[in-house]
C-alpha cells in the first residue's frame, strides 16, 4: 500500500490551457465509437487520411494465383511498405509473421471457387475469430446486380451487426462481374447501397469517366481496387486519378506482387497515396528502386 505521509499534493491543472476535443478527420467516421474509430487508424494513416492496402486474398476462391504461390517468399517482404495487409485468416495464421502490427482486414466472405457463380456466397469467418485475430477490419463481397445480390447484402448486414457490437468496422467490396456495368453510375449505385447499409468504408474500381461523382456521393472512405495487371505507369496512374477525385487510397494486389519488381513498386504506389507524386516521378521511382535492387 502506498505511504499516505509520501504522496504529493497535486498541482500542474493548466488552467489556463482548454482541453483539446480533437475531430476524427476520416470521412464519415466522427461519430464512431472509439474502438471503431482506432481500428481505423490502423488501415488510413492519420496523417493523409489515406491508405495503401496490400490485397493477397485472391486465393479464397483462385488458388495459388500467379505471384501468391509461396507467400511467405513473395509477400511477406512486401509488408513494411503497405498501411494495411488484406488476407484471409488461413493465410494470416499460416504464413504472416506475429511481429507485423499494422492493420490487417480479413476476407470474412467466401463459398464458390471461380468455377462456380461466384456471387453465391456465404459468411465465412465468425466476428469471435476475427477478433480473436486482431484484426482491423473485416471484409465482404457485395454483388450489386448479381444472381445472389440480396444474399451478398444480408452477408455483409450480418456482419456490420457484429462488427458494430465488437467495434469492428466492414468493408464493402463491390463485385464486378462479367455481365455488369463497369460506369459511373453503376458505382455510385454500388458504393451507395453499402454505405447507406452500415459499411465503414468501400472498395470499388475506378472509372475513367465521372469517378469524381462516385466519391462525392459516397458518404464514407472509398479505396479503389487495383484490379487486372497493366503496366506499371498505368497503376500509377489510376492510382493518381483516383485519389485525386476523391479516393482515400488503393487496395493492389496483382498491379503489386506480378510485378517485375514488387517492392519497387509498392513504394511508388506510397508516393502517389500518400505524397501526391506524379505518375511520371513516382514512375521514376520505381525504375530508379528496381535497378538499385538488381
């Protein structure tokens, strides 16, 4: 028990200094609770109110896809330069390191491989596990327009119940498939209903025409999904575009780890994010990295 004769008397109050009632700056995430509102920060860097997630969950339903054949070869040294890790729970638990302390989201959907109707899936991953993984986030298909499109919607309804009981936030990833629109108009219709539905934040793919449109419309942070492989100036690019319309960051996969040289490239993506670098310099940027590597 502490000496009651040894205790001092209380004295620094800084009367004269108001106590600080700080806003949480991120898009539509002010009047979260705290627990919500950390976990947050853990995916968007407070400083830029944007993120660089490193999505490697293409496996739940591709295999062992070009560039994720061996993760803990290809990924892993790839971490130190993403804000954000977006894997599923077999990967996390098998193959990244316990040491990695930044925000990880969890692929909480799945069912259907791609040789099945992929829109036909189901809650994968207990909100009990995923906190008990620590994670973040967790993540869910939506199929706007597709054959299980009010099944994908009660998944990710379902999940944001919980989430909300845990302080856990969803992302609302809104699926493509081959026989939707890929316009302005299908997003905003995508990324609305997801938002309007209880998503703390989206992911969607940029469109070239009227992206602006999407982000206005969207009351929470939209992140844009990498998509296909293209050419390294042309990610940059698309990244470039879409932050500057509204986007609060990336979600790259495939543009990343079917790279020539996948940490270069990461690193440019980071100086497009969160340093509003140029496609051209952030492209020199990688030149200047792969060579250095090599």
């Amino acid at each position: 028990m502490a000496d009651k004769d040894a205790v001092q008397e209380s004295k620094d109050y800084y009367v004269d200094i108001p106590m600080k009632s700080e806003p949480f700056a991120l898009r539509g995430s002010n009047s979260l609770e705290w627990g919500m509102k950390n976990r947050l920060s853990n995916i968007f860097n407070p400083k830029t109110n944007r993120t660089v997630m490193l999505a490697v969950d293409h496996g739940y339903f591709l295999g062992p896809t070009s560039g994720l054949e061996r993760i803990d070869i290809s990924i892993v040294p790839l971490l130190e330069y993403a804000d954000t890790l977006m894997c599923t729970r077999g990967i996390l638990r098998s193959t990244i390191p316990p040491t990695f302390n930044k925000g990880v989201v969890l692929r909480a959907s799945g069912g259907p491989s791609i040789l099945k109707e992929l829109s036909n899936e189901e809650i994968a991953v207990d909100m009990e596990d995923a906190i008990r993984l620590n994670v973040a986030a967790v993540a869910v298909q939506v199929f706007i327009g597709g054959e299980y499109e009010t099944k994908s919607i009660h998944n990710m309804t379902r999940l944001v119940d919980a989430g909300n009981r845990f302080g856990v936030p969803v992302l609302g990833v809104t699926a493509v498939g081959k026989d939707m629109a890929r316009d302005a108009k299908y997003m905003r219709l995508a990324t609305r209903i997801c938002a309007e539905l209880g998503a703390s934040y989206v992911k969607t793919y940029y469109v070239n025409e009227g992206f602006d449109t999407v982000t206005a419309a969207c009351p929470v942070p939209i992140v844009i999904a990498g998509g296909k492989k293209m050419s390294e100036l042309d990610a940059l690019t698309m990244a470039s575009n879409a932050v500057g319309q509204g986007a609060a960051g990336v979600d790259m996969g495939r543009n990343i780890f079917q790279s020539d040289a996948p940490e270069a490239m990461i690193q440019a993506v980071r100086s497009v994010v969160h340093a509003d670098m140029t496609p051209e310099r952030a492209h020199d940027l990688y030149q200047t990295l792969k060579n250095e590597k090599k």
